[in-house]
C-alpha cells in the first residue's frame, strides 16, 4: 500500500458529507448507542441514607435524565425526520430499540423515544415504547463485565489484586486525609476512613465521584464544598479505574494476555452495528424496504467505553449522564457494494446542570479505518463501510473460545479445573452453565456440568446449545467493576 493510496481514502472520505458531494449520497441509517441519563447516585455503603427515600431510591432514573433522554430523541427529529420513514407514526420494526435490562436504561430509552415522535404526544399515534433488553448474564453486547464469562471469571480470579493496585493508584492522586473528609461530607466514612475495617479507598473515590455527578445534575452541589474542591481528582481516579479495568492491570499483571485472547470489550456491540448497517445495503433489488433506519442502543458508561476502545479511541474519560454516540450510514446512489456507503460519527453529552437545559453538543468522533490492504487511516468525517469493518474485525479476540476464555490459572484459583465438581452455586458452575467448551478441548461435559472425556458413558450432552440455562446462579459479590455506573 502506498502513502497516495492512503490520501485517497482520507479524500474520499472527507468528500462524504462535504458540500460538492452532498447531492450523490442519501442518509440511510442512524445508529446512536448511548448512556443513560442522570440518575440517583449508586453509592455501596450507607444507601439507606445517600439514596433518596432509602436504599430502594438508589440508581433511579431522575427528571434531569428524562430531559436529557428526550432531548436526545428531539436533537434526532430536527436532524433525521426525513430518514425516519414513516414519521407520522411510531413504526418498531423501523426505530429499533435495545436496551440493557435496567430500569434507567430502558426509561432512558423511552424518554429518547418520546422526544423523537413528541409531534404524536396527545393524538391517537403516541408512542407505546417496544424496547428490547435480554437477561444480564447474557448481554455480551452493552454490558462485557456481566455478559462475557470470560470476564466474569477473570475479575473474580483477581480481585484481591486489582482492588489493591487500583486502591494503591487512587492514593497516588488524592491523599487518604483529604478521602476522609469528603467521606465525611457526603456520608462514606465506612469505606474513606482509614480507621474503619471496610476502608477501601478506591470504591470511596468512585463513589464520592458519583455522589458529586449526580448532585450537578439537580444543582445541589453548594452541599458539597470539600467534595467540590477535589472533583477533578476524583475524576481523574474513575479514568484511571478505567483505565485498569480496560487492560493496565492485565498487561501489569499477566502479559496482557487476557486482552489479546478475548480481544476489545466492545467488539461484540461494534460487530451488532455493523450488522445493522449492512441491512441498508441493497442485498439484491430493490433495496429491503423493512430495515431499521434508527437503532439505538441504551447502556451504561461501560457500554461506551468499550466501544471507543474497540473503535481506536483509547481516551478513557468517563462518559457523562446521557453521553451518545451517532452513526451515520451513507449511500452513493446506485450503490451495490460496502465500499460504496459510508460512514460517519459522532459523540457528545448533554450539559450536566440545569442552567443548561440539558440540551447536546455533538462533535466528530475520529474513525479508525482499514483498507483491503489493511493499512490503518484516521478519518474525522468517516470512512467506507468495508474500511471501517476491516478495522473493527482487526479489534477481536484471538482465543477461538472469545467470550468464554479463561486460562489454566483463572480455573484453577476459581476451583474449576477438569477434574472439578462443578458445585452449586459456584464460579465453576457458573461457567460450565454458560460456556459449551468449559471443558476444555477434548473434554466433554454432562448435563450436571461435570467434565469427562468423550465416549465415556456419562458424556452424551456436549452437544446442547451454545449457552446454557443458567441455574440462578448468584456471583455478584465483588468483581471488577462491580458497578454498572
Ligand atoms: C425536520 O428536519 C428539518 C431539516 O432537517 C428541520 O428543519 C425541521 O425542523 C425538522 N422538523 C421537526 C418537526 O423537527
Ligand atoms: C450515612 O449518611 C448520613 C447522611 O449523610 C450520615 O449522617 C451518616 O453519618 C452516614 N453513616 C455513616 C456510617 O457514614
Ligand atoms: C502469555 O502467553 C504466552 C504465550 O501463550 C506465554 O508464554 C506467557 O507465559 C504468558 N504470560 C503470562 C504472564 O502468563
Ligand atoms: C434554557 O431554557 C430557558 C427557558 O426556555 C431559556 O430562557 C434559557 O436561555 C435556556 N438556556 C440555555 C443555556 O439554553
Ligand atoms: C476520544 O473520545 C473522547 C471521549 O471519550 C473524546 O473526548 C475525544 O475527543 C475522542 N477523540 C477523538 C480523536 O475523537
Ligand atoms: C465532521 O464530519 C462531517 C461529516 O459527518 C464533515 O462534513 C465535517 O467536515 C467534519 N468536521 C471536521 C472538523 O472534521
Ligand atoms: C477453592 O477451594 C478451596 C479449597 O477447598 C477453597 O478454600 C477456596 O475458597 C475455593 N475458592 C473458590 C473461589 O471457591
């Protein structure tokens, strides 16, 4: 590949949406993946005071986030009422929506649905939200840290360690007297106090970092002044959480090993998008005219995160309350083959304080592009399809077993080894439940989820389904990150 080749494609690419190209090309499809709104805070110690009403008040979609969702979904008319056929009425199998299976996310999803057909409010064509979400376990897509086995069990094998070196990391920015009295302030001594036996000064710099975003979404921030003070540390203490969890403490620790096995977290959301976008190719004549023109998906910070990642944006500034991502996807006319669409993205957030109406600001999201001779091209106006799929493929796992990898070491220190019993409830049955091969490679497994070489008498089930049933397994107790924020 030659450096004018490259100068080709960053060319074509900008000529996309510019103004001499405009006329040819036809807006397709929008995808917009994005972050609930603003919501209570999520504190892990004393909830039955920090939550509004008592701990049953913690993590509720608040009325700052709904303003933020719905002007999500009225930032999306003014721009995309032309591509959203039919408008004149709420049609699911054309907006598409999917969502964790969390109240504020799936509220958030309503409120951006509501903003988007706002003209049908009070007529006989309101909008009756259809929104998707599958079980937690399994949503390998919008939620990695409980969807994939492979990080279930990887940060369950090493919590000890990583909650001590991301402690360790939290104090190098901001200092245990200063975690006491904003602990203080706020209501977290149990866990900012270094005299108390559940000091744990990591969860208490996120925690605080939580408590002070939620309060500047309902302007009560003037009850925090020590907190207010050192926001930026705290802030700075979530990045470098993310930072760790996204492969610092793996490539510390283990080689970066687990990374390249399982490949980027959000490459399984990237790939969903991508599938989506290519149904607005025109697969035969003419075009399927039943394709969504709008997907969305409703997740977390740790949905987008992810996704930056696996789409070359290694930034791990925390996304705020409401933070969305745009896709969007356009065609030449006549267009046939991936390299004839186009597409382009963007990010941004709504304003976090209620002085700002909570309205977005959208800037270009520099893409990551391949070529078929899979040289890389940064492009802030996007790319072709093919090249922006070349890429993303790039991002994936290198372990054939994807999402359900787990080395020697993490089976072992979670007592799941071959000759294991997989015990109920446990980590091993857990696993054994969600992944065919947890038996390793010529092992076999039988419906009690015990392993066994094939053709002995017990081993008739290793061909049931990919996933399995889960037993209502319960394994939620301190993985890394254990916070959907
Ligand atoms: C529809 O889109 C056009 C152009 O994008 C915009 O000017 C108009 O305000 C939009 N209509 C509504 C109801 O948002
Ligand atoms: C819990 O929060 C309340 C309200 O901020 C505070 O008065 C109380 O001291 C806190 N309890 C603990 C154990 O920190
Ligand atoms: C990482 O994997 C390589 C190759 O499989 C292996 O040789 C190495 O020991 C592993 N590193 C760690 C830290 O486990
Ligand atoms: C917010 O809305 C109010 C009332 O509509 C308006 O006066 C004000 O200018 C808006 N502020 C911003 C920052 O848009
Ligand atoms: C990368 O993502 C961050 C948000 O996480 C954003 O602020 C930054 O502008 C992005 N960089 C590019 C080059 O798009
Ligand atoms: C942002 O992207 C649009 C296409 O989506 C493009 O027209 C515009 O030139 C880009 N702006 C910058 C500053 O790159
Ligand atoms: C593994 O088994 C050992 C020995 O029985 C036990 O002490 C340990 O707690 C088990 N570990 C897990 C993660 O269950």
């Amino acid at each position: 590949m030659t450096h004018s080749g490259i100068i080709a494609a960053v060319v074509l690419a900008v000529c996309i949406v510019g103004n001499l190209c405009t006329a040819t090309l036809q807006l397709r499809q929008v995808v917009v993946v994005h972050r609930h709104g603003a919501r209570t805070p999520v504190p892990s110690v004393n909830q039955s005071s920090l939550c509004p009403g008592g701990a049953n008040g913690c993590g509720l979609l608040t009325t700052a986030g709904k303003q933020m969702l719905t002007n999500l979904g009225r930032y999306l008319r003014a721009r995309y009422n032309a591509t959203i056929q039919p408008y004149d009425y709420y049609n699911s199998d054309m907006v598409h929506s999917q969502s964790t299976d969390v109240d504020r996310t799936i509220q958030s999803a309503d409120c951006l649905l509501r903003g988007l057909y706002e003209h049908l409010d009070g007529t006989v064509q309101r909008v009756y939200p259809v929104v998707h979400t599958r079980e937690i376990d399994r949503e390998t897509e919008l939620l990695p840290w409980d969807g994939w086995p492979a990080l279930v069990m990887w940060s369950a094998a090493t919590s000890v360690p990583f909650f001590t070196m991301t402690s360790k990391v939290t104090l190098d920015i901001i200092s245990a007297e200063d975690l006491k009295l904003i602990g203080d302030e706020i209501g977290l001594s149990e866990e900012c106090d270094p005299a108390s036996p559940a000091y744990f000064p990591f969860q208490c710099a996120i925690d605080a970092e939580d408590f002070y975003s939620c309060a500047m979404t309902t302007g009560k921030t003037a009850a925090l002044p020590i907190t207010g003070k050192f926001y930026g540390l705290l802030v700075q203490c979530l990045e470098s959480y993310n930072l760790y969890a996204m492969g610092k403490f793996d490539q510390l620790t283990n080689g970066g090993n687990f990374t390249r096995a399982v490949g980027t977290f959000g490459f399984p959301l990237a790939v969903d998008i991508i599938q989506r976008m290519k149904q607005s190719l025109p697969s035969g004549n003419p075009v399927p005219t039943m394709s969504p023109v709008l997907s969305h998906y409703s997740g977390h910070d740790i949905t987008l995160i992810p996704l930056y990642n696996t789409l070359g944006n290694t930034t791990l500034l925390n996304p705020l309350f409401g933070a969305a991502m745009i896709f969007e996807v356009w065609a030449k006319d006549g267009a046939t083959s991936s390299n004839s669409f186009f597409v382009t993205a963007k990010i941004g957030q709504p304003g976090q304080t209620p002085d700002t109406n909570f309205s977005y600001t959208f800037s270009n999201f520099t893409m990551s592009c391949m070529t078929n001779k899979r040289v890389v091209y940064q492009s802030s106006s996007g790319c072709p399809l093919g090249d922006f799929e070349n890429y993303v493929l790039n991002r994936g796992p290198q372990s054939a077993m994807g999402t359900c990898y787990t080395s020697e070491a993490t089976r072992a220190i979670l007592n799941c080894t071959f000759s294991d019993p997989p015990t109920a409830p446990s980590y091993c049955n857990y696993y054994r439940s969600m992944c065919i091969d947890a038996c390793g490679q010529g092992g076999a497994m039988t419906p009690q989820y015990e392993c066994v070489q094939p053709g002995s008498s017990s081993a008739s089930a290793s061909s049931g389904p990919m996933l399995r049933k889960v037993n209502g397994v319960k394994h939620h107790n301190r993985r890394w990150p254990n916070l959907k924020r």
